[in-house]
C-alpha cells in the first residue's frame, strides 16, 4: 500500500497494512533544512523543497503545501509583518469596518499575495510525488478567517452585538475559502485541510457554533468535494468534543482531536468519522522518544479493532520539536505491523 | 436595601448585556445606592457566578469577553472621572517575545481588573526583560504571562530567576494559554499554570507566600 491506499483504507474503516501516520510537520521542515521562516513562507517551490526533505527524513504519510493563517488575510488587503524566525502576523486588519465587506473584491488565487506560491509548492509536490503521498493544502475556516480579516476581539464582539453584518463577513470569508480551496486541488493538493481554531468551543460556545459556522463548514465542505476533495478534513484544536456531534452533518471526513480529548469519548462521539491526533505538541519538545513511543503505541492499541485512526499530533509539530520525537510516532505504527 | 434589588443588574452582567447593565446600574445609583454596594454585591456577585458557570461548563472566551465588557461599562458609569482604587495589589500581564497572539491576554486583563487588581499591560511579543522591568517599577506582586506557542517556554523559564536577580520576592509567577497549559508549573518554572482567568484568579487569593 501507498499512503494515499493507506489513508483511504483507515477512512473507510478497512484494513490498512499499517494504521497511517500524519506528523503535522509545516514550518518545522524550514528548521529541518537550515531555511528561515521568514522565507519558507513566501517561497512556495522552496517550501515544497523542504517538505520534500521532512518527508524524505521521517517518511510518514502526508505533506502540506501551508505557509500560515495569514495568507487569505493578505491577499484580501491586510497588512503582515515578516520576522525570520516566526511566522508572519496581522498588522493591520482588512476589515476596519463590516459594513463595508461588500466592497472588498475576492482575491483571486492566482494573482493575489502569496496564494499563487501555496499553489505552486501544491503542484512541486504533486509533481514529485504523484500519488504516492497525500498533499494537503490548508484553508482557513469561516470563522477563524473572520477574525484574521477583522481582528479577534472585534469580530467577536460583532458577533455578538450586530449578528447580521457578521453574518455578512462570514460568508465573504466562506467564498474565500472555498475558491482558494478549489484553486489548491487544481494545483495538486489531494485536499485543502480546513483549519478553523477560531470555531473552537474555547472560544465560542457550541450553540453559536450551530448557528453560524456549521452551515458554511457544510457548504465549504460540499463545494470542496465537487471540486474533488479527497476527503474533508476539519482541523479545530483545544477541546471540540462539544461541537463533534456537528462534525457528520458538516460531511467532515477525517476529524482532528487534539490531546486534551480523551481518544475514547472522540471514537463514541464519531464512531465513523476518521480521527487524526492526538499526542500533545509540546511532547515533541520537551518529552523522550519513549514516551512518545508509549503514548503512540496506547492510541493504536486503542483504535487497533475499531481501526479509523491517523496517528498524528493533536495541533502543529512544534518548529522546535526534537527530530528523535518525531521519528518515534512515524515508526510506532511499524512497529505493529 | 432588598437583597433582591441588584438581581437584575447581576442578571444583565452575565448575559454580557452592557447596555442593559448600565441602564440596571443607573436605575440603582438613582435610587441611592452606594457604589461599593454595586461593586461588593452586584459585580462581585457576578463575577462569581460567572466563576461558578466556567468551572462546571466549559467556559468560552467569547461569554467571558462580553461580561468582562459589561462590568467595565458599569465600572464607567459608577466611577467617570477616575476608575476605583485596586485594592488587590498590581499584576504585569505579557504575551512574551516571539508571540503576537493576545486575546487571551486582554481577556485576563478584562477580568482581573474587573475583580479589583491594577493590571499593567505590557503588550504582545515582550521581551522578558521588559516584564520584569515593569514588574520592579510597578511594585508587582503577580506577573501573568499568556502563551500560545510553545517556542516560548524557554522565556518563560527566564522570568523567575530573572526576578530573582532583580530583586522581586514576593510576587506570583502565572502561565496558561493554550500553548503553556500543556505544561506544568515545575516545567516553566512558575508558581502557577492556570486552567482559565478564574482559576488563575482563585490560585491568587490563596495566602501568598515567598516566590520559591
């Protein structure tokens, strides 16, 4: 089996030859290949040169053509600050005021800021690897793309106060996200992750997530799988046990849980939906290739005759992670097979 | 005064209706009830029950930032010209240097000023130096620190022993946010890393005690 056969077999609960490991590997490839941040996020084929070298290095089963959670924001007319050794954040808003969203004209993925480099480090990494090794390209959801337009507090207080024009922002940042999205399949991602942290229950409560995000997670999802999604991968870290129930109405595919969900609770919630996850990031800094090993070997022991799991980390590998940790949640699933 | 006068007021604060809470806190003051009646029984009051709620629900950033405005506005309205003496002591809040995320921060900021504390605001992508200037400058007795990237626990390691060097004893060392909640204490080398804003808050009324 190939990773592409392998992901498909644990999304559609089969038997895969091994269960399938995705270590969520962005700017720790630049760090891997003595590249700076700073460079690695607008320098789409030098992107792809470095994910091509992580996975050469720790051969798991995915790479990602994502630079940041700036990029839409940018090209829509936010303003970024570049650092060399961190990735780039809002300066300035796009946004100053939602009634004004009307005006703002889409981006178009192939002129506007650095989309045109994600979809360029998408096609080298669909040239090189065909369809060996899932590439995953990265949308932002509504509702965090809301917030990077506008800035956080301001769009949440919106939310709260004026419902109706924040409605509005969210489906300008849905249109987004989806034309983005599909421009990253026709560039070569088998999918566009879509990683919506904002939508968290951490930050907004379960039944404002129904009402609002839910419908546009459905519709982002429905148009990215006409355009030939894979599969539909929603990413929403820290404690979303409280929206999963949403997660088969939305069409989620593959459900991130990050390491503060108890694997077990995740699999009842959504017996059918694939989960990825969940080892805690800063394990990857700070604990032992043994531990990793050990915590790795529980989620496969847990999941081995349920099947449906990708063993990854629970959020982003830290820039700074330990090679040695990283390489022992790649090979755990060897180690069983 | 009828315990039960303040009940609408409480109400309005937890439902984060600002402008309802400056009406209910209006309609009190005219009636003559004294500001620190307002602050002891109406905010605290509220403050507490929303404590209560975020310990047994999972709380959400989004319910907190309304309340937290809410009793900022009635705060304005009781106090217009100058805001009430923090009676709690004074707090240094930062995200540290490498990390621009500062929700979480504000919202800290929102609450534990709201409970009283005199909160000095050193911003986002703060050089750990800086922290603890302004905790020496400002007679700190808490210094907060929010992170959501895991890049900087090596900094908040710095910060006691930087305190140390400065001079600064008898102050609590707080961490949370997401990144350096998948911490412990021991590991940042901090007194505390708290689960929320209330947590953190509960862990500073405990008896204070010598920095170890």
């Amino acid at each position: 089996m190939n990773s592409l056969d392998r992901i498909q077999a644990a999304l559609s609960f089969g038997k895969p030859d091994r269960v399938p490991v995705i270590a969520q590997v962005f700017g720790h490839a630049a760090v891997l290949s003595d590249v700076s941040l700073g460079a690695y996020v607008r320098d789409g084929e030098l992107l792809a040169n470095c994910q091509l070298k992580a996975l050469s290095r720790y051969g798991y089963d995915a790479v990602f053509a994502l630079m940041d959670s700036g990029v839409e924001t940018e090209a829509v007319g936010s303003s970024l600050t570049y650092r060399t050794d961190m990735y780039p954040y809002v300066e300035q808003y796009a946004i100053a005021d939602a009634r004004e969203v009307d005006k703002f004209s889409m981006p178009d993925p192939r002129r506007s800021g650095r989309m045109p480099e994600v979809l360029k480090a998408a096609q080298v990494l669909r040239r090189e690897l065909q369809d060996e090794v899932l590439i995953v390209g990265c949308v932002l959801g509504p509702m965090t793309l809301a917030m990077q337009l506008m800035g956080p507090e301001k769009t949440l207080f919106l939310a709260a106060d004026e419902p109706d024009l924040f409605a509005g922002v969210l489906d300008f940042a849905l249109e987004v996200a989806v034309s983005f999205g599909l421009a990253q399949i026709e560039a070569g991602a088998h999918l566009p992750l879509v990683f919506d942290p904002s939508a968290s229950p951490a930050v907004i409560p379960p039944q404002f997530f129904r009402e609002f995000v839910l419908p546009r997670t459905k519709r982002l999802f429905s148009a990215l799988k006409s355009g030939g999604s894979f599969a539909n991968w929603l990413h929403i870290a820290g404690p979303a046990e409280a929206i999963f129930p949403f997660y088969p109405e939305a069409g989620v595919d593959i459900a991130n849980f990050d390491y503060c969900i108890d694997p077990l609770r995740a699999r009842q919630i959504l017996p059918r939906t694939c989960l990825d996850g969940n080892i805690k990031p800063l394990s990857f800094v700070e604990a032992t290739p043994n531990d990793i090993a050990e915590d790795s070997a529980s989620l496969l022991e847990l999941f081995s005759p349920h099947g449906g799991l990708i063993l990854s980390s629970g959020c982003e590998i830290p820039l700074e992670a330990k090679t040695e940790n990283v390489v022992a949640m790649v090979r755990a699933p060897h180690a069983r097979s | 005064m009828n315990d039960q006068s303040l009940d609408k007021l409480i109400e309005a604060l937890l439902e984060g209706d600002q402008a309802r809470a400056v009406a209910e806190a209006s309609i009190l003051r005219n009636a003559s009830i004294d500001n620190e009646v307002l602050i002891n029984q109406g905010i605290e009051k509220a403050m507490g029950l929303l404590d209560t709620k975020c310990t047994l629900e999972q709380f959400n950033l989004l319910e907190i930032m309304l309340v937290g405005r809410a009793v900022m506005g009635v705060i304005k309205t009781l106090y217009p010209d100058f805001p009430p003496i923090a009676t709690r002591g004074t707090a240094v809040i930062a995200s540290l240097e490498g990390d621009v995320h500062d929700l979480g921060k504000n919202i800290v900021k929102t609450i534990m000023s709201a409970k009283g504390y005199r909160v000095v605001d050193c911003g986002k992508d703060c050089p750990v130096e800086k922290l603890v200037d302004a905790a020496v400058r400002e007679g700190a007795v808490i210094i907060a620190i929010s992170g959501l990237i895991t890049s900087i626990v090596p900094l908040v390691r710095q910060v006691v022993p930087l305190a140390r060097t400065r001079g600064v004893t008898k102050v609590k060392v707080l961490a949370g946010g997401a990144a350096l909640k998948q911490a412990t204490a021991d590991l940042l080398n901090v007194d505390y890393v708290a689960d929320s804003v209330f947590d953190g808050i509960r862990f500073l009324e405990l008896p204070r005690e010598e920095i170890r």
